[in-house]
C-alpha cells in the first residue's frame, strides 16, 4: 500500500482501494488490476475543494517457463518458451537472451536452471526452470567375423549394451543374435541403434558371411599297379590331399605303384577364409592281367574257323580274319594267304593290357581247270592246273568217254565221245600244310549248238543306251551283228553288248532288230533276233496363254497348248475356276479371272515312270454391260431414225462402239467412249434408215457386246436428250425430229437465265459459247408445248 499526498494536507481520501481515508492510503491489491477514480475532498473553514485522480493498477505477467528436454549433448539449439514473451532469459547454455535461445553443447551434460525475467509496465515477474544435458552414448559395434555360412548364431557386442540390433541374419534384436545361415553368403550390414534418456547413437558394421568351398573330389580310376602317377582334382583347388599313395599333398598326386593294389581311400581338405570342407573318395589300384595269346597255326586258307585262347580270357581279338572280336575266332579264308599280325586287348579293372601274335595262313595250292567245257562229239581235249605241288589226281564220271593216260600229273588228256561228264582234281601242296584243293568242272558235247533265245526288250525314249545280254552254252563265244550273221556287219563280241549311238537312236521312238549267234571251236550256231523297242516319251504339249470373254462360249482345253500334245490325260483347275469339266472350260461358270489348268499326260510301258504336264493360262474378261435407251423414229418423211445407248454399267476401259447392219456392214465406224462416261449416256447413233442393226461394245480385252436394234419409222416429235457438238459429224446439233414447220423455242441454264430463243427455230442450235451441262428448254408448236431438259457434251477436253 501506498499513501497518497495532495497539495495541502488534512483532506478525506475516498474511492476503489482506498483502506485509509485520513492518510490517503492506497490498496493495489484491495483495488486490483484498473483504472481507479480517487477522490480527495479538503475542507478549510467553510471552504471546501474537490479533487479526482484517475490511478492505474496494472496486472503482474506471467513469466512460467515452458518446461523442455531432457536434451541430448548432441542436439541442436533449441528457444525456449515461457506463459509470456517478450522477457529476458539467463543461464548456463542461454545463447541468447531475447530469443531464449538454449545450445545443449554449450551447456554440458548435466542439470542447469534457467531464470526468465518479465517486465510488463511497472511489474516484473521471474521463474526459474532446471534443463538436463545428457550425455550420448557409445553404440560402437565391436568387429566380428568372417563367418563361414554353416556356422552356429553367435551375440554380437557393442560399447554400450542396451541397443536393439537390425539386418540380414538378426535373429534376436535384442540380445544381438547373428545367424550365419539365415544371412547366406556376402557381406551383411548389421545396424546397432542405442538410446539412453534422449539420446540416441547408431553404428553400423559389415559383416562378412563366407561360402563354404565345394571340395567334392572328382572320380578316378580305376587304376592299374603299373600306372604313373596322376593328380588328383576336386571342385575347388586350393585343399591338401592325405591317404596312401598321396605323394604330394598340394598337388594331390597319386601314385598307384605306391599304393599298391587295393582300394584305397583318400581326403581331401580345403580352407577358404574361415570354412573348411572336406571330402573323401575311395580310389581302386587293380593288379596288371596276363594277356599272353596262345601259339597256333599255320592254317591252310580254306580251313575252318578255330577260336583262339589267350592266358587271361575277357578280352577283345583284332585282326585280319578275326570275325568274332569276343570269342577270338579266326577265318582262314577271311584272313586270306600270309602272316597276319592278331592283337589281344585286355582291359581287368584299371589295367590294359595287349599282346599280339603272328598267325601263318599258307594259299592252298590252285586247283583252276584250264579246257573246254563245251565241246564237239568224238573230239580229243588237253586239260590243265598249275604244275609245282605236291601231288595231282584226275577223275572223270558220268558218259561215255575217258582220260588218255596218267592220271596223276598237272595236265591230262580226254578223249570226248558222244556224252560228257564231271572232269575233278584233287591238288596236294607242299609240307608242313599239306593244303589240299579240289575242283571239277561239267562238260557238254554238242553235235549241233543251240541258236540262242530270242529277246525283245523295250527302252524309254532318251534314256542312257542299253546295255544287251546274251545266255550262251558254257564256253561259247556270242557275237553280236546288224543283219544277218552271214550278210550283216559285226559290231560286238561278248555275253554283253552295248550299241552305239549309231547303232541305236533312242531320241527316236520305233523298232532296231540286232542279231547274235553263239559258236564253240567247232560248231556255229543259227541266227537269233535281240528286238529293241524305243517307247515314245509322253507329250504334254506346251504351256499357253489365252484370253476370253465371260459371254463366250466353251472352249477344248486341249486345242489350246503347244506343240501337239497326246490326247487321254487328265486336267486338274489348279485355281478351282469350277469351270473346268472333263478339259472343257467355261467361262460363264468360272466368272471373271485368271485361272490356270494343268493337262498331265502318264508315260507307258517303258515310260511309265515319266509325267509330262503343262499349263493353259485362260484370263476371262467379264466384257461390256450395256442398255440401250429410245429407238427414235420420228423422220417419216425423211426415211431415218436414232438409236440411243443410254447407260454402260461396267467395262475393262478403254470401250469401243460402232453400228453394223444386219449383214455385218459398217454403218458408224468405231468410237472411244471416255471413261468418264462409264455409267452415264454414252452415244447416239442419228440418220438411220428403217432396218435391222446392231450395236456393237467392244472393251480393252477384245469383248464384244452385240445389241440387236430395229429402227421402224413411225410419226411423232422426238427431241433429243443430248447433243456431242464436237466436230465429228455426228449430234452436232439439237435436231427436233418431225418438227412443225413453225416453232418457238428457248433454251435457259439451271438458275433459268435464257442462253437461247428463236421464234422460228431451224434445228440449228448447238450450245455455242456454252459449258457442258443440263439445260432446259421450252418449244412451242402445232399449238402443243414441250418443256423438258438436254445436255451439252463435247466430249473434247475442252470444258
């Protein structure tokens, strides 16, 4: 409280927190916060003055401080808040005092207070707030690893226990467990995250997880006692080999001689970083087998297979006369005379062995009769082998004749009555064989030799030149003539006969008679004929192309080809026209197109492996399709009339058209219808007699549409429709045919502008200085009027 003062003392004080009204004392509490009117009242003797003083009492602010953090050393700066801005702030980490700004590295860990002094007019209010630092934790991850990929989980471990663990092969974020087989092969980040009060530390670290290496050892062997050593392999170098016969443990050499027979088995370790794989392999050493072959021969060469033996049976027989490589059988007669090298393989376990041994086969000696075998009746004949063996013995069987002499030597003689019979030999070689060879041979006598069989053989036309064969008597000699064998001239001697080209043309079909006999020392037999028969290949004409019309008649196929093709073969519609039957094709059925007919002609006989086909093109054109519109007949007497072709529906363009009489003759020589017409009237054909006529279409293919007309003259107007005034002579003009002889006409354009009028018209308008078009007319006469519309067309190019 305060008391109040005036200028002259001794008055009452009076209003809104006054507690004294002597002293003037003044209560801001008692008034609170506002503006307070006080009154001072001062009375002296019977003067009293009146005094008001308005007195303010302000609101004390409210300086609460924000409460804030805790905060981490680490963290930024921060401005603190209070219930009312615009104090003061002070204390340990305070950067700035207006701001409020707080830096918890500039504090330091620990527990600070903060004062935060507010002034609000006269009052002032303070408020002190305590702020902890704390300090950041160490979340560093001691190293660990490498890990082979089947190890067990281990813990990992960090400077600061209390954190959650995170990444690949965490199997527990909690206790920190690693897991090397759920994190598989490669290089795993592990995340170590630690957060005590609020700060929080991250670590990381790469962990390293190792495949484990393949030693899977590679199969060998077997092998034999006698082999070199060999290194050994497994799917990943690198290891030591151990186990006997190792000699070498880096290169993992084995020796089989060290080793001894037997099996033995071997391992194989191999280290990469932290894994360690390992693997055995049994490895089989067999003893060495005895392949020694068995002696045997010499062999006559047309003795009997023999099996050959060897030490050790299981083996394979090589060689010259080997048939049986399993059973070891040799064939003399395969193997033939001389020394034949034969090899024996054998392969027990992981030993091969061979052994080879020389085997004689000695040529038995010949036995070849040398003589006739056909032979003349009551004739002598020399017989013959080879001389140099050891023994010869003759027999003759069967018939009435015999040997002259000694029986036991290389050549005899025979005298040959009138039957033969079997003449044999037996021939003995030398020592130590003794091969023994025999022989016979059967030998006619003829009193008359046999002409030979007559043949007929048949050849396709230019086929290679034929080789003839003949069957003579055992002995005899065939020759071969053109004509008889007594007037003809020789050309061959032999059992075969080729012609020459000379001889026989087989470009030619027809007929060649060559003649061949048989004949022996002494006798000849009669002629026979050898016909030769050259077939005529098929002809199936040659291709062709033609053109017809879709309003033509049928056509024969076959009159179509080149060339001059044999009639009877068969015609296949390659396009499936549906035109075609039996080599007849029609082009009303195909319709418009192209379409191709194969004619396929067979060979016979000899030939009957040859076709011969070729092909007719047929193009059908579909022609001209035409009306015909108004036959006029209106020039009584005049004798003439009109034919008009009003519409051409369709046409291979460019269309002709001219006019015949009924004899065929030339009334309107040919025109070119433009192909802007097509679909619209195309012609008028004027100054026609009575008759018959026909009006011709002729398109670009060659088709023609014949329209048979008759003019008939009868009385009547006609006016025509169009009128072509281009200077051709025909329609120049707009011509009313049986006209009065007065008449009254105008002619008017589209928009009804008069182009043209006449009070006495002569048949002489023809659109002068007009574009072509439609225009109207309208005639007067005979006291009939006639209105209708004509075009203009010229037809020239020229509008």
């Amino acid at each position: 409280s305060v008391n109040l003062l005036a200028a002259t003392a001794g008055g009452t004080w009076s209003g809104t927190g006054i507690t004294d009204g002597i002293l003037g004392t003044f209560d801001p509490v008692i008034a609170g916060v506002g503006v307070h009117t006080i009154t001072y009242t001062l009375t002296i003797g019977t003067c009293t003055s009146v005094d008001t003083e308005d007195i303010v009492v302000e609101a004390t602010p409210d300086a609460t401080i924000t409460a804030a953090g805790p905060f981490c050393e680490t963290d930024a700066s921060v401005n603190l808040a209070a219930a009312t801005g615009g104090g003061v702030w002070s204390g340990t980490g305070i950067i700035d005092g207006a701001a409020g700004t707080f830096d918890p590295a500039t504090a330091g860990v620990g527990v600070h207070t903060i004062t935060y002094t507010l002034t609000v007019g006269t009052c002032t209010s303070v408020d002190t707030e305590d702020f902890t630092v704390d300090s950041t934790p160490d979340a560093t991850i001691t190293a660990a690893g490498p890990f082979c990929e089947i190890d067990a989980s281990v813990n990992l471990l960090a400077a600061t226990a209390g954190g959650t663990w995170s990444g690949t092969g965490i199997t527990d974020g909690v206790l920190g467990t690693f897991d090397p087989v759920i994190a598989g092969v490669g290089v795993h980040t592990i995340t170590y995250t630690l957060t005590i009060g609020t700060c929080t530390s991250v670590d990381t670290e790469d962990i390293v997880v190792e495949a484990i290496p393949d030693a899977t050892v590679s199969t060998a062997g077997p092998f034999c006692e006698t082999d070199a050593s060999v290194n050994l392999v497994a799917a990943t170098g690198g290891g030591i080999w151990s186990g006997t016969g190792i000699t070498d443990g880096v290169l993992g050499t084995f020796d089989p001689v060290t080793a001894g027979v037997g099996v033995h088995t071997i391992t194989y370790t191999v280290t990469i970083g932290t894994c360690i794989a390992v693997d055995t392999e049994d490895f089989t050493v067999d003893p060495t087998p005895d392949p020694t072959i068995i002696a045997s021969g010499p062999f006559c060469e047309a003795d009997a297979s023999v099996t050959l033996a060897a030490a050790t049976a299981g083996g394979t027989w090589s060689g010259a006369g080997i048939t049986d490589g399993a059973l070891g059988t040799f064939d003399p007669v395969v193997a033939g005379p001389g020394v034949h090298t034969i090899t024996y393989d054998l392969v027990i376990g992981g030993c091969t062995t061979l052994d080879t041994e020389d085997i004689t086969v000695v040529a038995n000696p010949s036995a070849v009769i040398a003589g006739a075998v056909s032979v003349c009746s009551n004739t002598t004949e020399i017989y013959s082998v080879p001389a140099g063996e050891t023994s010869y013995l003759w027999t003759l069987t069967g018939g009435n004749s015999a040997i002259v002499g000694a029986t036991n030597t290389n050549t005899i003689t025979v005298d040959w009555v009138t039957t033969g019979g079997t003449l044999a030999i037996t021939v003995v070689g030398a020592a130590p064989t003794s091969c023994v060879s025999n022989s016979n041979i059967a030998v006619t006598i003829f009193s008359v030799l046999p002409a030979l069989a007559t043949q007929s053989s048949d050849f396709c036309q230019d086929e290679a030149l034929p080789i003839l064969v003949a069957t003579p008597e055992p002995g005899a000699t065939v020759s071969w003539f053109i004509g008889s064998s007594a007037t003809g001239t020789l050309v061959g001697t032999g059992d075969t006969y080729t012609p020459s080209t000379t001889e026989l043309d087989m470009t030619t079909p027809g007929t060649t008679v060559f003649t061949y006999i048989q004949d022996i020392s002494c006798l000849t037999s009669l002629d026979a004929d050898y016909t030769v028969n050259i077939i005529a290949l098929p002809n199936a004409g040659t291709d062709s192309s033609i053109s017809t019309c879709g309003s033509d008649g049928t056509i024969d196929l076959i009159t179509q080809l080149g060339g001059t093709p044999d009639t009877g073969g068969t015609w296949t519609d390659d396009d499936g026209s549906g035109g075609l039957s039996g080599g007849i094709f029609d082009p009303a059925v195909s319709g418009v197109g192209t379409f191709n007919f194969t004619y396929q002609v067979d060979g016979a006989g000899a030939c009957s492996s040859v076709t011969e086909t070729a092909v007719v093109t047929v193009s059908v054109s579909s022609g001209v399709v035409a009306t015909i519109g108004e036959v006029v007949n209106t020039y009584p007497e005049q004798d003439i009339g009109a034919i008009e072709v009003v519409n051409i529906i369709s046409g291979n363009l460019p269309i002709e058209i001219s006019l015949e009489d009924n004899s065929g003759n030339v009334i309107h020589d040919w025109v070119t219808l433009e192909a802007d017409r097509l679909g619209e009237y195309s012609h008028l054909f004027t100054l026609l007699s009575q008759g018959d006529y026909v009006v011709v279409l002729r398109d670009a293919s060659g088709c023609d549409l014949l329209i048979p007309q008759s003019i008939t003259l009868e009385s009547g107007v006609f006016i025509p429709n169009v009128i072509t005034p281009n200077g051709d002579g025909y329609n120049e003009f707009f011509k009313i045919l049986n006209m009065s002889s007065t008449a009254q006409i105008q002619i008017s354009n589209r928009w009804g502008v008069s182009v043209f009028s006449s009070s006495d018209y002569q048949n002489d308008w023809q659109g002068e200085n007009l574009a072509d078009g439609v225009y109207f007319y309208s005639i007067k006469m005979a006291g009939e009027v006639y209105q209708g519309n004509v075009e203009v067309w010229r037809n020239d190019g020229s509008n």
